[in-house]
C-alpha cells in the first residue's frame, strides 16, 4: 500500500492511543496531527479530527453505558446544547484567517498543558488526585444514586454545553478538557462516571459538528474515513495497556509534547 495511504490511519491510531492512555481530551491533538502530518488547514482538519474523537468516544461511552457509569441525563443537556452552539462556532471558523485560528487553537492547547501538568505534579506530590473544594451546584441524592437537580445545577451543565460546543465548532476539539474539569467541579461523582458522561457528550456532540460539516460539504472523506478507523483501533489497543503505563508521568509526558505542538502552530502561523 503506498506510503500516502498508510499515513491517515496511522496518524489516527495516535489519536486512539493517546485518548486511551490520557483520558478524554486527549484527542486534542488530533488537528496538529493533521494540521502538520498531512499539511491541511485548520478548517480542514477541524471535521476530519471531529470525526476520530467522536467515534473513539462513542466507543469508551459504549461501554460505560454497558457499566452503568454514564449519567445520560446530564450528558443529554450539555450535549444537546453542545449541537446547537456547535454550528456558530464553524461559522466563526470559516469567516476567520487560518493564522488567528491556528493560534487561539495553540492557546488552548497550551492551557490544557499547563493545567495537566499542575495536575500531574500535586498527584506526585501527595500520591493523590487534585480535588476542587467549593461546593458543588450537581450532587448524587444518596436514597437512589442519582444527581439531584436544581437550577444552579442545570445551569452549571448548560453552561458546560456552551463553551465546549462553541470550542467544537471553531476548533474541532471534542471539548472533553472543558467537560472533565467542569464535571468535576460541579458534581460529586466518581472518577469513571465523570470520565464515561464526558465521553457520550463529546461523542454526540461531535457527531453532529461531523453532520453539519457534511451536510455544507466541508468533510473530506477519503482522508475522514481511515483517520477515524485508525483511532478507534488506537483507542482499543490502548485500553489493553492503559492500567500498566497510565498515570501522572504520562501525564506530563502528553502535556510536554501538547506544548510543542502548540508552538509548532504558533511558529507556523507566524511565519504564513
């Protein structure tokens, strides 16, 4: 198989993996992996990356509501939200130069490394995740195991619904570096169930950015479509692998390469 053919899934397998082993918003490297590994802009990269995270993310969110860990109804409000803000944000995309778009994406980029790596050095610090201590708005009723609603509560989750669909929209990015933190400072559920409901999110909502894009005809298929099976196959050997090599070393170990590529982009949208 030539060389050109083999560098879609390949790359897509990256993906995967990296998802695997950092969780989800792993996948945020997806567009500088295609932004430099198959020379496309961003508004071009931004559905093909979509449609990778998006489908290894209906996989992991598959078998969390197989466990029972997805809170549906929280992930049915941000996601719905997420679709209907999602369109502004690619609107915005394709009404602004490749080289502004390419740095507000570093810049995001950054914060998510920035903040992993915080993360990863209290962990190593005090054996011990970091915990947010405010009060939390969303929280489990203890008599049958589900979040209690209120209106702070539906109004933290909706606004978790708008920020990450605007930010899928203009940067292709599954929003899961935005639904994580925010579902773990608004609710009190465990680890895997804030995991699995960011996973369905980011899955439905990408899903519908990928329809939109391919209903205007922004989707390139031919490249789309190895891409994403590249990843999903990445995202299941990774899960193998995971319980061995996962943790705050590999933490920072992502976070150090995501700022590499953020002034990789940076670099190259300086230059034109």
């Amino acid at each position: 198989m030539p060389q050109h053919l083999l560098l879609p899934p390949a790359l897509g397998a990256v993906v995967g993996l990296i998802l695997a082993l950092t969780g989800a918003g792993g996948g945020i490297l997806a567009v500088p992996l295609l932004v430099f590994g198959l020379g496309l802009s961003m508004t071009t990269a931004a559905p093909i990356g979509l449609l990778a995270v998006g489908l290894s993310a209906a996989v992991g969110a598959v078998m969390g509501l197989r466990q029972g860990i997805v809170r549906y109804r929280a992930a049915a409000l941000i996601a719905t939200i997420g679709v209907v803000v999602a369109p502004l944000g690619q609107w915005l995309a394709h009404r602004l130069p490749n080289a502004p778009l390419a740095i507000a994406f570093a810049a995001v980029l950054a914060y998510v490394a920035v903040r992993m790596l915080r993360q990863a050095h209290m962990h190593l610090r005090t054996g011990v995740a970091p915990e947010p201590r405010n009060m939390r708005p969303c929280v489990v009723d203890p008599r049958d195991s589900r979040l209690h609603w209120t209106r702070p509560c539906a109004r933290a989750l909706a606004g978790t619904g708008v920020v990450s669909g605007l930010l899928t929209g203009l940067l292709g990015v599954g929003g899961g570096f935005v639904i994580v933190p925010a579902l773990n400072r608004n609710t009190d559920l465990d680890t895997k169930s804030i995991i699995a409901t960011s996973l369905a999110v980011i899955a439905l909502v990408s899903i519908g950015s990928v329809a939109s894009a391919t209903w205007s005809g922004q989707m390139q298929w031919t490249l789309g479509a190895p891409f994403a099976g590249g990843a999903v196959l990445g995202l299941v050997a990774g899960r193998l692998v995971a319980h061995r090599i996962a943790g705050p070393r590999l933490q920072q170990a992502f976070a150090v390469v995501a700022l590499i590529a953020a002034a990789l982009l940076v670099w190259r949208a300086v230059r034109g």
